[in-house]
C-alpha cells in the first residue's frame, strides 16, 4: 500500500522504525528483531520503517529487512535512504531494486555529514533527492520534520521553509525526530500549516528505557527533555527498572495527549524492541475501552 492510502484510515496509523542490528554474522540478532516485530503485529502497525545507514554501510541488511517485513510479516515496508556520499547511477539502480521487490514507499534523507566532511556532491539536500526519486520512480516519498528544529538549521522558521521545499518536491508525508514535549509538536504542524505545508505531519515517538540510551540520543539531535522527567530518571539512572517504568508512563501520557489531539498516526522508534512500545500500546487500547 501507498502513504497516501494508508493515511487515509480514520483510525490514528501505527508504525514502526527498526534499524538494522549491529555485528550480527550469525543473524541472530536479525532473527531476534523479527520475533520482536511479531510480537508488535497484534497492534495492527500500518508501516514498518527500515533505517539506512548514511553512506550504504547497512544496505544488504536493510534491504533484507524490508523484504522479509513485507514477505514473512505482510506489512508494507518503508525503506530509509540517505543520500550522502552517493551518486546517482547508484541511487538509480538500488530504487529499481526496490521497485522490482514490490516496495512502494521510501523515506528520502540527506543523512548525518561524515565527520570528516568529505562526501560526494550529487545531491546536497533531501530536497535534491526527493525531487530524483520522484523523477526516477514510481514510490511514494516521505521525509524527515524536526519539531524543535535541525540541528544544523540557524532557524525553526529556516528549517521549515527548506522542510517545504521537500514536501514541493514531493513528499507526501512528514515524519517528525524525537520529542518529548508535546506542545512543541503542536508549534510546530502549526508553523508548518502557516506555511502552507499540507501533508501529515506524524509524530515521531521514542520510549525512554535508559538513561544511557536517552543521553546518546539527545546529544544527537536538537530535543527539550523536561525538566521534572529528567530530574526523576536521573536520580535512578542506574536502576533500569525505575527508568524503563518511568519511561513507559511518561511516553503512554505522551501519546494519550497527541491521540486525543488527532493526530493521524504514531510512528514509534522501537530500537529492535517490543516490551515498551507493546506496553504502551496495550495501555493505550485498554483505556479506549
Ligand atoms: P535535509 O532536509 O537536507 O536538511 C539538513 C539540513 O540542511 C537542515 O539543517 C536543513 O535546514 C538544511 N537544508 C535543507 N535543505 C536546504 C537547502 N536547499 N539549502 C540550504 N539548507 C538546506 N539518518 C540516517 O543516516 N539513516 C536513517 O535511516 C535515518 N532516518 C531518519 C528518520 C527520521 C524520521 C528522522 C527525523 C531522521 C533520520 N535520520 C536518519 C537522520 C537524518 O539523516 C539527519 O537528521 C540528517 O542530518 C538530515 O537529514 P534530512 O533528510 O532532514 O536533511
């Protein structure tokens, strides 16, 4: 199924991020995630996102991923792809690759620049890829929104007006990084309808099972924790325990708030697991009765 008909359900859209697991030779940890994954179907997820490692390094993994989401699970996939220090003969032949495994969907990035900052300038922008894929294909493209702001942006109000850009360009969907303060979420698809972004915006939804986790994320990107959330888990940083539960029930709020508010969809970064993102769920189901 396309974005633009899965969105379309009355019903708020489930889906999921997974990545590619890490120095896995024997697959067991690839075998692992699907056990997670299966474990998540009874939520009825719509979509499942596979990430892409900036510069190809996860693409045999990742393609392998999609395939199996889609073969084994029979849930419409949604490859990432980022396009730094690629070309396009490349590009070209991985969409045919995926167009003739039956993939309808792709989630079009520029990707984190490599630290050294030499990558290749085909394309320099999202935008630049969005508008190839586009030209070259017949898949329907989403694209990456940042509540508070990209890292690298000098503005909100700059970052949308490039964000626009992708949406002209043509993604149809808008999926948002990381947040935990939902009012900055509400700022920011209002700064987006002002400025006549007309897509969904959805909401990128991370549960917090770690301190450790939490810190390595948000040093990554531009993020608000609030304060009275940080201050609790970073008393008990050390009792994982305390920090998932924590964890669960602020995201769980997090989501009953963003529900309520109609949203049209929750897109979960599950890091390859289910126990938070099911509990959440479940939580969530039963209090809707
Ligand atoms: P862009 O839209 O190109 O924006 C990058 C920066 O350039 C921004 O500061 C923007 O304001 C600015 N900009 C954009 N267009 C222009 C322009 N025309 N002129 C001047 N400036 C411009 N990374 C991975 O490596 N693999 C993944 O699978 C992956 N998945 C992700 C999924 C989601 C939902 C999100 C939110 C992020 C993901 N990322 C992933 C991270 C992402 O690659 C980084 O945040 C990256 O730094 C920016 O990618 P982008 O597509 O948003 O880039």
């Amino acid at each position: 199924m396309k974005l633009k008909e899965i969105y379309s359900s009355k019903k708020p859209v489930i889906s999921y991020e997974v990545f590619p697991p890490k120095d896995d030779d024997s697959g067991e940890k690839l075998e692992n995630l699907m056990k997670e994954l299966n474990l998540l179907k009874q939520y009825n997820p719509s979509l499942i996102s596979v990430t892409y490692g900036a510069g190809g390094s996860t693409r045999g993994k990742s393609e392998e991923i999609v395939c199996r989401v889609k073969d084994e699970l029979k849930i419409t996939p949604m490859p990432h792809f980022t396009c730094v220090s690629t070309d396009k003969t490349t590009i070209r032949t991985y969409l045919k690759k995926l167009e003739n495994a039956g993939v309808k969907n792709i989630l079009a990035l520029r990707g984190d620049l490599p630290q050294d900052g030499i990558c290749c300038h085909d394309f320099l922008h999202a935008s630049d890829l969005i508008e190839f894929i586009k030209k070259e294909s017949s898949l329907a493209v989403a694209a990456a929104g940042y509540p508070e702001g990209h890292i690298e942006a000098e503005s909100l109000e700059k970052d949308i007006e490039y964000l626009k850009l992708k949406v002209e360009k043509g993604a149809e969907i808008i999926y948002t990084q990381l947040f935990f303060e939902n009012d900055k979420y509400f700022h920011f698809v209002e700064k987006c309808a002002n400025a006549r972004i007309n897509v969904p915006v959805i909401p990128g939804i991370l549960p917090v099972t770690s301190y450790k986790q939490l810190s390595k994320m948000t040093s990554l990107c531009r993020v608000t924790i609030p304060y009275d959330f940080l201050d609790k888990i970073e008393q008990h940083s050390d009792d994982n325990d305390y920090v998932k539960k924590c964890g669960i029930e602020f995201t769980q709020k997090q989501c009953a708030e963003l529900l309520e508010n109609g949203v049209q969809g929750l897109h979960f970064y599950t890091l390859n697991k289910s126990y938070a993102v099911s509990n959440i769920l479940e939580n969530l189901r039963q209090s809707a009765g």
